[in-house]
C-alpha cells in the first residue's frame, strides 16, 4: 500500500491539464471477483444479490481490495487523470447503499419499474430512513492510498433512490427523495475530506422528467449541501447493456437537463456518443463544467484516438475548454475489461489531441 498520498492530492484542478479525462464510475470486475454470465442475464440489481461473488463472504472484503488495486492500475496506465475504484466492491452502482439505511426492507423487496418497463426487485421503504453509521469511509480511504491522481467517489442520488423504492412509509415520493437526500448528505460530508469529486448518479431524472421538474434540483441541493470540493449530477440514459436486452435504443435526447443549471453541482456529466446527442443542449448548461460522454459503451469496438478528438471538437464549439471533462458515456461495468481498457485509453489520447 502507498503512503502519504492523501496530503499530497489536494481538490485544485489547477495541475490538471486542459480537458481532463475521469471515468463515469464503474469498470469491469475482475472475472474471478464475479459470476459474469450471473450478472449479464438478471439485470441491474437494485437489492443484494450476493450469489453474484465467486469469492467467499469470509474472503470478499481482501478480494475487492485487489480487484480496487487492478481498476487503478488499468486506469492509471490508460492515462485518465481522475479515477474511481471502479465500483468494483458493489454488485450494481444501486445496491449497496439500501442494506445500510435503517427504515428499508431489502430482504423482503417491493417492486418498481425499471426504466426500460420490467418490473424489479427494489427496497421497501417501511419506516424513518436515516444513515446510522459511515458506509464508504474505508474503502475510500483505501482507493485514496492506491494512487497519487485525483480520486472520485459515486453515489447513487435520492431522486432514483426514491424512484427505485416501494414507499409504504412516507406515502410521498418527494418526501422519500427528502429523507433519502440527508442520508447521502450524511455520507459525502463524511467522505469529502478523502476525495477530490463527489458524484450523485441520477439516471432517472431523465426517465421521469415532469416528476424531477417538481422537486429534483431540491433532493440534489439537499443531498449537496455544505459541500465545497467539485460535485457532479450524472444523467443517463440507462447502460447500453441493459437497452441491447431490453430491445430498446437510446433516442429523443435529454428531457431534463437545463433545470440542473440552477443547482449546487459545479458539474453535470452526460453521455453524447451512443445517442447521438444534439450537442446544442449544452448551451442549457452555461454555469455548469460538462463531463461529456465520449465514448459509446454500445459499440463493440474501441473508438480511435481521431474519434474522441471529433467528438470534443464539436463540444468545444459550444463550451470552452475550461468548462469541459472527457468521460464514457456511463459506467463500463458491463463492457469486457480488454474493451474497457482500450476505450479509456483511447479517450485519454483523444483529450490529448485536442488540447494540444
């Protein structure tokens, strides 16, 4: 293990080069960490579903660790300047979090709407949601140990916490965002002196548009408050995994984007490759530092380096490179690790080529 790190890493981006490159949050777990087929054929998992680890409860936590140290190192040698642990501990970006809290019920689970329409699995908010005790303190002060580049932590935010809950407690949904919003407030205040970025992933703010109009930025601001280092909202459109087995495509583009201009995030990160996006949308965001997805997950082949570059060229029309961050579209973690590895490095010589 590294030492001395975390003093020597400060929260300036001023040692940061033009058009940095990060990761959305997830990477490919190592396939003696996890049953890949397992995961591949049930779907994002919105509760616990342990019997997605090759590994031994008695041996798991040592074996996330190793797999945290390999994200870092393929992160690292990809050239990307701020890096994640790969979310490599978690069954999905969703299900760590609920078996934590207290006034949800994951072992009996309710169920709700995925954003594709299939019905899933999701926690039972049954009481009083509240955050007894630190859920992410030491495993990312184990990510802080490993690397001397600016580290990011990911935490799915309360909008898509509350949309993926069976509310028999509140009778409310934006009362449930409320109280899920202290909770992970609880959590990044407690993390923010480790880390650099702290980033809310908010996928369903696009799925429910008019519902995120009425109170998303108040469950975002509430789950930021009293935060000073970067934060950052990540839109999607769901993983391309999950619209290649849903028979579904990524289309019509963001019906819930500009309002985030109005909230306490200093960055929104949105995926523009695999949709195609429109990127006049940007100009919706004129205070915010976009982390612009560039790198479709739904195409087999890993972009050349010339590709990224065209594609952060046509953003530069519309932000200034001050203002912009070079990123996949979403999490990698259901892409093979070689195509994850190549796509990264190619993103991080595209930004290259650009800000040259």
């Amino acid at each position: 293990m590294r030492s001395g790190r975390r003093e020597a890493v400060t929260s300036s981006s001023a040692d940061l080069p033009l058009l940095p490159t990060t990761v959305v949050g997830s990477f490919p777990q190592p396939e003696w960490l996890v049953d890949r087929a397992a995961l591949l054929a049930g779907g994002v998992p919105r509760v616990p579903r342990p019997t997605l680890w090759r590994v031994p409860e008695e041996l798991r936590e040592l074996a996330h660790d190793d797999a945290v140290r390999l994200v870092v190192r393929d992160m690292e040698r990809a050239g990307v300047e701020i890096v994640s642990d790969g979310e490599v501990r978690r069954e999905s970006y969703f299900s760590w979090l609920a078996p934590a809290l207290t006034g949800l019920d994951v072992t009996r689970p309710g169920t709700a709407m995925s954003r594709v329409g299939r019905p899933t699995p999701v926690p039972r908010a049954v009481g009083p949601i509240t955050r007894p005790k630190p859920v992410l303190a030491r495993h990312t002060a184990f990510l802080r140990a490993q690397t001397d580049r600016r580290i990011k932590i990911t935490v799915p935010g309360p909008f898509t916490l509350a949309c993926l809950a069976q509310d028999e407690h509140y009778k409310d949904p934006e009362r449930l965002a409320m109280a899920y919003a202290a909770a992970v407030n609880a959590e990044l205040r407690e993390l923010e002196p480790i880390v650099d970025w702290l980033q809310l992933d908010e996928p369903y703010l696009q799925a429910h548009p008019d519902r995120a109009r009425a109170y998303g930025v108040a469950v975002i601001d509430r789950a930021l408050a009293g935060l000073t280092k970067p934060t950052c909202v990540h839109l999607c459109f769901g993983y391309a995994y999950s619209h290649a087995l849903a028979g579904t495509t990524k289309s019509g583009g963001y019906h819930f984007l500009g309002e985030l201009d109005a909230s306490h995030a200093t960055q929104v990160s949105i995926e523009t490759a695999q949709p195609k996006l429109d990127l006049a949308v940007l100009r919706e965001l004129p205070r915010k530092t976009i982390v612009l997805g560039v790198l479709d997950l739904g195409d087999p082949k890993p972009e050349t380096a010339e590709t990224v570059a065209r594609r952060l060229d046509a953003a530069l029309a519309l932000v200034p490179a001050e203002r912009l961050v070079a990123a996949p579209d979403c999490g990698m973690k259901y892409l093979p690790r070689d195509l994850a590895r190549a796509k990264l490095i190619a993103l991080a010589a595209g930004a290259r080529l650009v800000a040259r």
